[in-house]
C-alpha cells in the first residue's frame, strides 16, 4: 500500500501564503517563515494559483463529488461484468 504523506498545511494556509507573496513578500522570506523548501512553495503556487477562499471550497466539493461518481461507475461496471458472466452462463 502506497502512503501519500499529508501536508503539514491545510490548503487554506497554502493560499495565504500565497496570498503574501501576491502582496510583494519575497519567495525565501515566506519559505524560511513558514519552515517549506522553494520548490514546495512553487509547486503550490502552479496548483493553487488565483484561487480565493471560496473558490478553493468549492474545489474540494467539486473532487468529492468525482470521486463519489467515479465510484459508482466503477461499481456499475463490475456489476455489468457479473450480468453479462451470468448471462453468457460463465458463472
């Protein structure tokens, strides 16, 4: 089983972090500051660029409700497979 380490920082923190650096902060400032390594701070800048409180909200309502759909399509499809090997009389 693979681990994805969870991130000391919530992604709204990320944001504000974000958001000071928008405000004229310089990048090694907000990383010595904040304890992350400058490649951290811009890879979080690629993904979380131009997003507010909100949007970020809704972001994450937007992923839960994929991986819900993906689940159920998945689900759906096992269910088809098991249909089909009655039917064909392979079970």
């Amino acid at each position: 089983m693979i681990r994805i380490k969870k991130s000391r920082f919530t992604e709204t923190q990320i944001v504000a972090m974000l958001r000071e650096h928008e405000a004229g902060k310089k990048v090694a400032d907000l990383c010595r500051e904040h304890g992350v390594s400058q490649p951290t701070f811009y890879q979080w800048k690629a993904k979380y660029s131009g997003l507010d409180a909100n949007q970020l909200k809704e972001f994450k309502e937007l992923k839960a409700k994929y991986a819900r759909l993906e689940k159920m399509y998945t689900e759906a499809q096992m269910d088809r497979q098991v249909l089909k090997e009655i039917i064909e009389g392979k079970l």
